[in-house]
C-alpha cells in the first residue's frame, strides 16, 4: 500500500481539515482584541478560503480512481459531489455571518468544515468501515452544530431529538453492516456483492437490508424516518439548517446509491404495479411514495416558512428515491443533478428566510409579506429559489425532475413498471404548487404591515447579497443549459 | 459448544433490548444509554463473525469495532453535552416535560 498516494488523493479532504485547525486557534487568539463581527468575518473568509483551496485542488487534479485496495473510490461521479459539498458549505458559511449567532466563532465555522470533511468522504468511501466512520464525523459536527444557540431552548430540544433519532439510525446501519460483513465476510461494497449474490434470500440478509435502509432512511428524511427534519429546520440555527438540508442531503444520498447499486445490485427486486417482488426496490418505492404524499400534504398547512421548507424537503427526497429506483448510470446522474440543483435552491431560499428573520422577528408567512417592497433584490432572488424548488421551466429545478422522472419511466422494461410511482409524483408536484405560491405571494402581492418599519428598506450584507445573487443565477443557468453538466455525469457514471 | 448462532441470538436480543428501551423510554439519559446498547449489538456481532472468519480475515472486524467503540465514546459525549446544555433549561432530562416538538 502507498501511503504518499493515498495522503496525495485526499488533499482536499486535509486543505479543509487544516482549514478548520487554523481557524480554531485563529480566533482563539484574536478572541480578546477583536469585535465579534469582525471575528465572524475573518473566521468566515478563513472558511472560504480553505473551501475554495479545496475546489482548486479538485479541479486541478485528476481523480486517483481506486485507492488503498478499493477502501476509497474517487472517480469523477463523487468528485464533482465532492465539489458541490465544497461551494454548498462556502454558502453556508457566508450566511452565518448575517446570522451572527453565537460567540463561539472558531468552534462553529470549524465544525462546518469537519462536517463538510465527513461528507466528502462519505461520497468516496467504498469500505464500510470507512463509510461509518465518515458518517458519524459529519453526522457528530451536525448534532453540535445544530445545538449552538444555548439560550434558544427550543434549538436545543430540536438538536437533542436529531441526536437521538440519528443515533438510533446509525445504530440500525451499523448492525446492518455487521450482518453483512458475517454473511460476506468482506468490508468493500464491490466485492461483498458476487458473495451475497449467490446467498439468494437468506433471512439474516433481509434483517441485514432492512437495517441498512432504515440507517440510510433517516439520514436522508424520508418518510416514516422524517421526523427530526421538520424540527432541525425551524430550530436549527440558520446555517447549520441550510447545510442540513443541502450537504448532508446530497452525500447520504449518494452512499444510499452507492450501497443499493453496488452493495446489493441482485437483491433489487422490484417495485412495479402488480409485479412486486422481495428486494430494497420495494422498500424504497414506498418509502418514496409515503414522502410524497406526507411531504406535500402536510406542507400545505405549514405557516413557518422554515417548517414549510422542511416538509418540501421531505418531498424531494421521495422524488428522488425514484431515480435511485431506476437503478442505472442514467438514474444516479439524474439524482446527482436534482440534488445539486435542489441543494443550491434550497441553501438560497434558507438565506432569504435568514434575513426575514432577523430583520422581522419570525419566519412565518406574514413576515414575508412586502418583502418586494423592503428589497426588490431578495424578493427576485426568492422567486427564483421558490420556482425551482417547485420544478417550473426553465429553472433547475424543473430539468432535474426531469431527468429523474424519465430515468425512472426509461428503466421499467416493458410493462407499466414505475409509472404508477411517477404519476403519483407529478400529481402532487401539482399540489405542491399551492404552498410554494403562497410565499411568493406574501412577497410580492401582499402590503408590508405597517407596524413592523414598512417602508424602511432592510439592511443586507454585501456578502450576503453576492452568495444570493450568484446561487440565484447558478439556479437559471443550470436550467437554461443543462446539457453538458447532465451528459458529463452519464459518461462519468457509465464508465 | 459454543456456536456463532449463539453471539448472533444474544447480539440480536440486546439489539432489541436497546431498541426497546429508545422507543419507550421518557428519560434522555435512559434513551442514550438504549442506543448504546444497540451498538454494542452490533459490535458483539462484528466480533462473533470475526472470530468464525478466523485470525486473518476476521482483523479487519477487530479494527472495525475498535473505531466503533470510540465513535459510540464520542458520540456519547456529544449526546450528554446536549443534555447537560438542556437541563441548564428546565433542570430534567425528561423528554415529554416541555410541550413537545410538533411532528
């Protein structure tokens, strides 16, 4: 084994590492002289700046493939999730500076880039040894992250229920992989799966699978896993909510692909209408249903924005568990690009709702009312966050629904196969419209109330105003020219 | 003689035990100590199978369980700094003594 090889392939992974190192003894020891929003600017610009070394580092060089006897797989599938983690965190980041919400400036931003850490490698690891320890690096800084404002008990009691509810769930993962590891004797997802093949339906297997995908269930919130999401994102302190919803979505769901396609690509079974057959694509496609369903109905009565935005997530997940369950190249790559695109809109929207907040106190409905009046430039930002989440052309957000619902038709293989699923997804994609248009009109139809400073325009931070404008613009351009982005993935997958 | 079977049904009934005990009890302290339990399931069965594999193949399950016996450390610390932050609140560790978080 090379070790110089291996420590030359996780560069990034130690730029982002040290970054938070540096940031952590940064501020400890300009803690006394500075004030604390320029301790949260140096600490975030330090952030950026380890994140963007990370970028730099990925675009330059060329993924290493396999490496230590296929213990991490970085190809250029999980790179490119690599870098989507990477600008998702710089996002995040910046948004915490609007927010301000602690004293504890290096612990924080040094948590998110070790969660950000754990994420990366969790789209590299192929070794369940290694998967495990990477999900609870990212799923320990999370818990803590979401646990920041001490004096916001209602924060507090949302981080404690997202600890125990993930904690069982990593429980439930790691007796799954035990009993896999016991029936494979192997740790390496490729090659575990020839041997569980030819065990057919063994029933320590089928204890094994359900374990695993109820651990993965939860981390990725669908239903009936979902129930910490909707309290982590009202909670939560803001950012540590938007990288919720955003990093730690898109890489939990790249190891659920990983494991169903690589782990047990015989075991799928299947999920088509009156052809059921025993495997994880039946488990998967009611779970999808069920967060379709639950995660538009309920999100229709939501009067926090946040919690709204929570139940929509729930929602997507379900979308896209159906391209997991189209179970190929052209399936992973349409899920890799809704969850890119869903991540920078969802991060987007959460940054609007940030300044909402702080400027009037709340992030239920009425307090985005006016908001085109109080700044036109968040309000047109917000409407494109909001049409993409809901899939309306030309935004990302539509192609991404797109390209999974017609992997999804395309695998079938004669027969109506999955279009049973897919028509239940684009009827309640029509319900969704209703509460997604609900907080465009309290932005754009709506008078400012006038007890809360109507026609006072509110302040937003230079800093702020760029990661908006950019995401917002990321967002049409991914929809106007989704060409080259989605046939790249399809090579990269394919090969 | 003492079979894999046999680890496997203990580890297996402790798994339970834990899971019991998560979903049913009120005190956090109670629900953490619960899932401590199910990993401990997990991590009798790693040490079974490794055994049954032999001293070759079965070390890659004796380092597997050493990191995730200090990964349940860490993530037992996590989880009583959580309490501890929240019992400065309401001075319980109960879970159902605030009106609880909506689902």
């Amino acid at each position: 084994m090379n070790y110089g090889a291996i420590a030359w392939a996780l560069a990034p992974e130690a730029i982002l590492a040290l970054t938070a190192l540096a940031v952590l003894g940064m501020d400890a020891a300009l803690a006394r002289r500075w004030s604390v929003p320029v301790r949260w600017r140096a600490a975030v610009a330090a952030g950026v700046a380890g994140c963007l070394g990370a970028l730099v580092w990925m675009a330059a060089a060329d993924p290493p493939g396999r490496l230590a006897g296929g213990m991490l797989v970085l190809d250029d599938a999980s790179r490119f999730v690599c870098q989507a983690l990477a600008v998702l965190t710089m996002a995040s980041l910046v948004l915490s500076i609007e927010t301000a919400l602690t004293e504890h400036i290096g612990e924080y931003v040094a948590l998110m880039l070790l969660a950000t850490v754990g994420l990366m490698l969790m789209a590299g690891a192929e070794n369940m040894v290694l998967v495990y320890a990477s999900l609870e690096l990212a799923s320990l800084s999370l818990y803590a992250l979401a646990a920041f404002q001490r004096e916001s008990r209602h924060g507090l009691e949302a981080a404690l229920k997202y600890f125990l509810l993930g904690g069982m769930s990593s429980a439930f993962l790691l007796y799954g992989m035990s009993a896999l590891y016991g029936l494979s004797g192997e740790v390496e997802l490729s090659r575990m799966a020839p041997k569980l093949a030819r065990l057919g339906m063994d029933p320590l297997l089928i204890v094994a699978l359900a374990s695993v995908v109820v651990g993965l269930g939860f981390k990725v919130a669908v239903v009936p896993f979902h129930l910490w999401a909707p309290d982590v994102y009202q909670a939560a302190p803001l950012p540590t909510a938007a990288l919720v919803a955003s990093g730690s979505k898109m890489a939990s769901f790249y190891l659920l692909i990983r494991f169903m396609l690589e782990g047990f690509p015989e075991l799928a079974g299947r999920a088509d209408w009156r052809g059921w057959e025993g495997g994880w694509m039946p488990l998967l496609g009611m779970a999808a249903a069920l967060s379709i369903g639950l995660g538009n109905l309920v999100a229709l009565v939501q009067s926090s924005v946040r919690r709204l935005l929570a139940y929509s997530a729930i929602a997507h997940a379900g979308y896209a568990l159906l391209g997991v369950m189209a179970g190929n190249a052209e399936g992973t790559a349409a899920v890799v690009y809704y969850l890119s695109t869903y991540a920078l809109a969802v991060i987007g929207a959460f940054g609007v709702a940030g300044i909402v907040e702080r400027n009037s106190g709340g992030d239920r409905l009425e307090n985005f009312a006016g908001l085109w009046q109080r700044s036109p430039l968040l309000a047109a930002c917000l409407f494109v966050f909001i049409l993409s989440l809901a899939g309306l052309p030309p935004l990302a957000g539509f192609v991404g629904k797109f390209a999974v619902f017609a992997a999804a038709a395309g695998a079938g293989g004669g027969g109506l196969g999955l279009i049973w699923l897919i028509a239940w997804a684009l009827g309640m994609s029509a319900v969704s419209l209703y509460y997604y248009l609900q907080v465009l009109k309290q932005a754009y139809v709506r008078e400012a109330e006038a007890g809360r400073g109507s026609s006072a325009a509110w302040r937003v931070l230079p800093a702020t105003r760029v990661v908006l404008l950019g995401l917002a613009v990321a967002v049409v351009l991914l929809g106007c020219f989704p060409g080259g982005v989605l046939s790249w993935l399809r090579a990269a997958l394919g090969s | 003689m003492i079979t894999a079977h046999h680890y496997l049904a203990v580890a297996a009934m402790l798994f339970g035990i834990g899971l019991a005990g998560a979903l049913t009890r009120r005190n956090s302290i109670l629900v953490l100590m619960s899932i401590e339990l199910m990993l401990n399931a997990a991590n009798l069965n790693l040490v079974a199978f490794g055994r049954q594999a032999g001293w070759e193949q079965g070390s890659q399950a004796a380092l597997w369980v050493m990191c995730a016996i200090a990964i349940a450390a860490a993530e037992s610390g996590v989880g009583l700094a959580l309490i501890l932050a929240i019992y400065r609140h309401r001075r319980s560790a109960h879970l159902d003594e605030s009106p609880p978080l909506k689902g």
